[in-house]
C-alpha cells in the first residue's frame, strides 16, 4: 500500500473533508553510479572549500545567500524555522475558478488526494459539484515545510491536488523572440489544417512510450547477460537548407494519409484474426 505523504484535511467554507495526500507520478528515469574505470570503486563526492582546498566536513557547512559578487549573508537553521509556513496538514480552498481561465503553465506536480472513511461522502459530493460546474478550487497548502499555490481538480473517481507555479516564476514570453502576428497564405493555411485533419485522433496515453529508456534498459540488461547490445537505429538527420513550405506541407499531408491507410489495414486485419480465434473457440466449446 502507498505511504502517504501527509494526512489532513480539504477546509472550504465551514466543510472539512479528511484525506490523504498520495503521490500521483512516479519518475522511470534509470540511475546510474559514478565508477573508477580502473576497477569499478564507487566514486564519492569530496567536499572542499574554494579557498584553502581542504576537505570540510559537514558540521561546518553553513548555508549563505550571496547578496553581492563574493558576499553572503549566512543563514542558521533558526532563521528558516522562524519564516517557515505552519504545517497545517491541510488544504485550504480560498476560491473557485474555471479551468479554462488557467493557463496550463501554471501547473506544475499532482497528487492524489484519498479520502478517510469517515470524509467518503463529503469528497464524492465535493467531486461531483466541482464537475458539475465546471470548475476547480485555488488553494494553499503546505508540503514539506513549503507553501503552494495549487488546484484542487475531479479527476474520474479521484480529486488531484495539482502544484502550480506563482506569477513570478513563469518566465514573460515577451523576452524572448517570437515571430509577429500575420495573415497566413490561404492555400498554406487550407493544407496545414487539412494535415491537422488527417493527424487528428482521440488521444490515448498508453499508446506512448519513454522509448529511450526502454531502449537503454534493453542494452543495459544484453551487457548484464553477456549477449551483444541490440544495434542502435540511425538517427533522422535534419535538413537546414531552406524548402518551399507549401511542397513540405503537400508531401507531409501524403504521407500521414498513407500512414493512417497502413494502419487501417493493419487493424482490420487484426480484428479478422480476432474474429477467426473468437469463433475457433465457439466451435471447439459446442463439440
């Protein structure tokens, strides 16, 4: 069974609803050791200090904010308790909200909020009313010693209690160098929406796959076994010379066309050899 990360409570209004906080993602990524090449020791990380190059140990290690080039102001454990959010263990819904008015910049981390038996009925009516009228609390919460910004979001069954970033920390777009508005050519326009068309289908996340970790634990598990490592595909190479964007677009739109055609077939004829095992069990039950 999971291990929540706190227990508490969602507070709007005078209603209090006790939950539990469970993790809602889980990180793939492969880990990996730093190694002498020599004889494959463990390598691990020394602590020296910029100035004097000794090693320093961890009862002397301070933590400084660097105010000025080479000037810090040293803070001590006391200084972080004293400006720390109180840990209220809750989640405390201060508005309302459409979805849509969010941007999805804005969201950061999600969790699963699980309800204690005795707060079932209260989270199912609050779910519920949240669909119903299509929209999402704004909280403040407080996770490890930090507060968040977050919404409070029906997921199916489930609330998720998704972490946002504040205003401050999304980077303005306007720094950055974007091509102005303008009215695309009509026949550009006519083909790209047409090659949106032909690509559009209802989206189906089982259907992706981290393919790079897959094909790296594969390599990793032939070395383990002494096999050889499976070969790697060539790379598709970009073309930096400049193209007409309306043959890429036709030619694009060809191939996508071709390919849902490919894929077509192939569920068809999946769906035939469903069929003839379907009735091949039919046949030998009535015999």
């Amino acid at each position: 069974m999971a291990h929540a990360i706190w227990t508490g409570s969602i507070n709007f209004g005078l209603v209090t609803i006790p939950v539990k906080l469970q993790t809602a993602i889980r990180t793939n990524d492969l880990r990996f050791n730093f190694l002498h090449k020599k004889d494959e020791g463990r390598i691990n990380n020394v602590r020296r200090c910029s100035i004097d190059g000794e090693e320093v140990s961890y009862d002397e290690i301070v933590r400084g904010y660097e105010y000025e080039k080479g000037k810090y102001v040293i803070l001590e454990q006391a200084d972080f308790d004293r400006v720390n959010p109180e840990a209220t263990q809750s989640v405390d819904i201060v508005q309302f909200v459409e979805l849509s008015e969010i941007n999805p910049m804005y969201f950061d981390k999600p969790y699963y909020l699980e309800p204690e038996k005795r707060g079932r009925h209260a989270y199912a009516l609050l779910r519920e009313a949240l669909k119903a009228a299509n929209k999402v609390g704004i909280a403040r919460v407080v996770i490890r010693s930090r507060e968040h910004l977050a919404a409070l979001k029906p997921n199916g069954d489930a609330l998720v209690l998704e972490l946002m970033h504040f205003a401050d920390e999304i980077v303005d777009q306007s720094s950055l160098d974007f091509p102005e508005r303008e009215k695309p050519h009509e026949n550009e326009m006519k083909v790209a929406k047409m090659l949106i068309d032909t690509m559009s289908e209802p989206f189906d996340a089982e259907a992706f796959h981290d393919k790079y970790r897959e094909e790296l634990l594969a390599m990793i598990e032939a070395r383990a076994a002494g096999k050889e490592a499976p070969k790697a595909k060539a790379p598709v190479r970009s073309h930096d010379n400049v193209v007409n964007l309306m043959d890429v677009l036709q030619k694009s739109l060809e191939e996508s066309k071709k390919q849902r055609g490919a894929q077509s077939a192939e569920s068809a004829s999946e769906r035939r050899e469903a069929a003839k095992k379907k009735t091949a069990r039919r046949k030998k039950s009535a015999a």
